[in-house]
C-alpha cells in the first residue's frame, strides 16, 4: 500500500516559509521528530554494617586480663555520581540534550532516504553535514520561541493537538495510512504529537509578534545595481556621478540577475522585506536621489528610489511577507540576546 502524505492543516499551519525543515517536501510541518523525554535514575550504594563479638580469653594465673566488647563500626560506602547527561547545547541554561538532536538527525537522514536521496556520496554526506547543522540551529531557534512564550501569553494544550491529529489521519486516508507513514519516515506517535506542538507554538509566537501589521504601509519604488567588487563599484560610482542612465548601468553590470534585465527595478515595498541596511538606504532616499555603494553579503549596492508613497495599501501577499520578515528579525534578536553553547559540531 502506497504511503499517504501527511502534514499539518488548519489556521495554524502556514509556517512553511520560516519553519520547512532541509530536504522535506512541501507537506511535511516544521519539524520533524520529537523531543526526547530523558529520565535519569540515580543509584545509591547503601553501607553495610561489619559486627564484632565479646571474646574473653582465658590464660592461667594471674587472671585473664578482660577484652572489653568491641563497637560494631559501619562501613560507608560513598554515593555513586551519575554520570552527566550528553547535551548538544544549552539556550540560556535551558539544556538540549544529545539524545534529541541525534533522533531528529536521524529522522531528517530516514527521510532523505525515503524520498531517494543518496546519502553515502560526497554530495550525500555534505547535505548530511548541512543537516546536522540546521537541526541544531532549528532546535536552538525553537527553545529560543518556548521561553519567550510564556511572556506573550502563547501556550498550546493538549486538546489542540489531538484534535489537530485527528484531523490529519482523516484528512489522510485514516489510521492505517497514518501509522504506514510514520513507520516509514522514522516517527513515532509522539514525535508527530510534539512536531505539531513546535509548529503551533511557532505559529502563535509569530501572531503574537506581528500582530500589528497595517493594511496599509510608507512604501517606496527603488531599483538596485549589486556588483561584486568595490573596483567595479568605482567605476559604476563614477559614471552615476556624471549623470549615467541608472537603468542602463544595472542592465549592463549588476550581477542581480532577478533585477538586471529590467533595470534593477524592485518595484514597491514597504520596510521590513529587504535587509535593514538596504531598507534604511532606500528610506532615507527622496524621488530621483541615489545612494551607494553599500557594502552587504552579497556584493556592493547601488540604489534609486523612483516614486514614494506614505500611505499605500499592502496585498495580502505582502502582508504575508512583512509578517515572516518580522518574525525572522524578531528571531534575530531573542538569537543576539541569548547566551547559547554549541556542544556539537
């Protein structure tokens, strides 16, 4: 029997953008495999008590000296020291354990494999390497959202979750087609119960943080010209300084190809949807100004702003957009302020 794809569903499920684990198809949620509940027993060696016994001996005369009773004395056997739990990391002290991050290694490797990927090349083993470390950063990002929750009045109960499930095997093909899938992707029924949890929680997080998004927004018209040098950033500097058509340029030498063949045109966007130092750039520019060069990632920016408009409304498309790029800034942050050991490489 083929297996039947499942996924979350419903109003909380949109977080594909931000949340689609490495190499999952579309259906898949955020995350795959769940946390490790690891419990620990802690042994105590108890003492043993030794005895002694009167003895009296006996000699001729002169009397037997008398051999007082001797004190039983216990033997204390010290506590043995469980041996520390094995941890990938800690988020402000909150431990991720090793146990959790291999299990979701594993569980993205199992799913790689179910979907044909060769993982035994050297293309298979540099994706794995890239896994692992998106795993880690995936469940760093996500205690990160559980201890900001509390303080924006987020939760996820129980009741949400089963009837997400419930939901989920109806929507797929029922039970049996259910537990085929998990079999084959490595879950079991509590992983998916917690991948759901993270999602909902990551969901809600971000309603929360964003929940003041306008209908509409200051937006302005730009176009970019991103060369890869800062020789050619001179040279490009130049020819705008002596009034070289700035559509003209981008055509011939930026190396943005989405935007080259119109003249680097972006079109309208309001802030919040291009990095914070090209989105102050072109902010700070007035119709028919240019600014540049800005040093960024991925290369050296020229910008023109063309038209601005204080008051123009956002599609809902865009507001889909301006709420990611919030969430993901506001990530940025709960990252830069947290103080987070890595444990593994």
């Amino acid at each position: 029997m083929q297996s039947t794809r499942y996924g979350t569903s419903g109003p909380e499920a949109n977080t594909e953008a931000i949340t689609k684990p490495p190499g999952q198809p579309k259906w898949q949620p955020w995350a795959i495999g769940g946390r490790v509940v690891a419990a620990l027993a802690l042994l105590l060696v108890l003492g043993a008590c030794g005895g002694g016994e009167n003895a009296t001996a006996t000699a001729p005369p002169p009397p037997p000296p008398t051999v007082l009773p001797t004190s039983a004395v216990p033997t204390v056997v010290p506590t043995a020291t469980p041996p520390p739990v094995p941890l990938a990391a800690t988020v402000n002290s909150q431990p991720i354990l090793l146990a959790d991050y291999e299990k979701r290694v594993a569980q993205y490797e199992q799913s790689l494999l179910v979907q044909g990927f060769v993982t035994s090349t050297a293309e298979g083993q540099a994706r794995v390497a890239e896994i692992r470390q998106e795993v880690l950063d995936n469940l760093i990002d996500s205690a990160l959202i559980e201890q900001a929750a509390p303080g924006l009045g987020v939760s996820v109960n129980d009741a949400d979750l089963e009837a997400q499930i419930s939901a989920d095997i109806e929507a797929g093909g029922g039970q049996a087609a259910f537990d085929e899938w998990l079999q084959a992707t490595g879950l079991t029924y509590e992983d998916y119960k917690q991948m759901l949890r993270e999602a909902f929680l990551t969901q809600r997080v971000m309603d929360a943080v964003t929940a003041d998004i306008p209908q509409t927004a200051e937006q302005v018209h730009a176009r970019q010209i991103v060369v890869s040098s800062s020789e050619v950033a001179d040279q490009v500097l130049a020819e705008l300084q002596v009034g070289a058509d700035f559509a003209r340029l981008a055509r011939e030498k930026s190396t943005d190809l989405t935007t080259k063949d119109n003249g680097g045109d972006l079109g309208w966007f309001p802030q919040g949807l291009v990095p914070l130092a090209l989105e102050k750039l072109a902010f700070s520019l007035q119709p028919g100004e240019i600014g540049g060069p800005l040093q960024l990632d991925d290369g050296y920016h020229f910008v023109q702003v063309t038209e601005r408009d204080p008051g123009r409304e956002l599609s809902a498309e865009m507001q889909g957009q301006v709420q990611l790029a919030l969430f993901e800034r506001w990530l940025e942050e709960q990252r830069t302020k947290a103080t987070v050991e890595r444990l593994v490489q």
